[in-house]
C-alpha cells in the first residue's frame, strides 16, 4: 500500500514564515517541456529578477465545488490567469523580484529553480496556490501553470522595504509594537495637555473673585 503524500503547508506571500524553498518543491509535480542541461538550479536568490510568460488552469477542484464566490460555474481545465494582457492582447511578460510578496508561493518556488529559455508545467497545490486568497478560487483548488522562463537579472539583495516583517505567535506584524508604543506616548502627552489646560480653568474664576473683592475694598 502506497504513503499517503503529506500535505503542503498553508503558505502565503509575504506571510514572514521562513521558506524552505526544495521542501516547497517536493509539493509541486513539476514537467519539463524545455529544459536546460547546463542549468545552476540553485543559482537563483532573493533580489534577482525573472521575467517570464505564463498561464494558468484549474487542475483539480475540491468535491462538489463547481463556482467561484461569484457564482461562476468552474470547470477543470478553465484557463484562469494569463500575462496576455486582456485589453490589447498583449504577451508581455511579467517581472518578478524573488523574495517579494507578489506571487502566490508555489510559482515562486519553480521559478527559484528554472533558468533562462526554460519552461515547464507545474501542478501546485491550493496551500501553495489560492488558499490564502479567499473567494478567487474554491479553498484547496489545485492549479496548473505553463511558465516560461524569458530572462533573469542578477540583482543586489532584496530593498528594505521589499522585506516582509516577521509575524508574532498571533499574526500580528512584528511592525505592531513600537507603533502602539508610540500611539501611547502620544495619547499621554495630549492627556497631560488637557488636564493641564483643565487645571487652570479651574484656578481662574477664584482668580477673578479675589479680584473683585479687591476691587470693592478700594471703592
């Protein structure tokens, strides 16, 4: 009796989690259509830039999911992400920097090991695919994606800013705390400004009475 796969690991872009990019790879039924012999597979790093064609299928649907949130009906097979552009018709490419939360986790993992001129049919699973993004496809939809590899650009690192922020134990950006800190510091300084402000309207009726008294006497 054959081993039951272990399933993929929920993963989404920019989600902070540390990647194991081979271990992703073993989740992806990956065929070569054009294939490279003196390709460095392992060439590839965060900053580095791929441009590449692309197209997507419906590969597998869940069990009685046959429409998307928007009542569509979905089909396997059904094409569901192309870089033609519907407008003009045009095949430009689509530029992507790796490391960067733009892709969905399963196309950045076949695209870390494909070089220039290749191309290749992978089946991602929905953890690795669209799990994360409710309501474009069914949960769990398995997809299916042509990619051809145009150029890659050798880069400098991934920018500061392209940098997810590590998640907490709770999800929460790691960002979180020292902007609440600083909305605290805030909030008291305003506080402390009120209740000064408080304070001396208080003290400047007795002010004016005292004054008034004074006032009198001389008459």
């Amino acid at each position: 009796m054959a081993a039951k796969k272990k399933r993929a690991p929920t993963l989404a872009p920019g989600d902070g989690r540390k990647r194991d990019w081979p271990a992703i790879l073993s989740h992806i039924e990956l065929e070569w259509v054009t294939e490279q012999s003196d390709c460095d597979r392992s060439a590839n790093k965060d900053g580095d830039t791929v441009a590449f064609k692309h197209r997507g299928f419906i590969a597998e649907l869940p069990q009685g999911k046959t429409r998307d949130a928007q009542g569509r009906e979905l089909q396997v097979g059904m094409q569901m992400d192309s870089n033609i552009l519907p407008e003009t018709k045009e095949d430009k490419p689509l530029e992507f920097m790796l490391g960067t939360p733009k892709l969905i986790v399963g196309m950045e993992a076949v695209l870390r090991t494909m070089c220039e001129n290749e191309k290749v049919r992978a089946k991602i699973p929905g953890p690795l695919a669209y799990n994360s993004r409710g309501g474009f496809l069914p949960y769990d939809t398995a997809v299916l994606y042509e990619m051809e590899v145009v150029q890659v650009t050798r880069g400098q690192g991934l920018p500061d800013t392209a940098v997810p922020a590590p998640a907490s134990a709770d999800g929460t950006s790691g960002a979180t705390w020292p902007l609440v800190v600083a909305l605290l510091l805030l909030l008291a300084l305003v506080g402390g400004g009120i209740a000064f402000i408080a304070k001396g309207s208080e003290k400047a009726p007795k002010k004016s009475k005292e004054a008034k008294k004074d006032g009198k006497k001389k008459r």
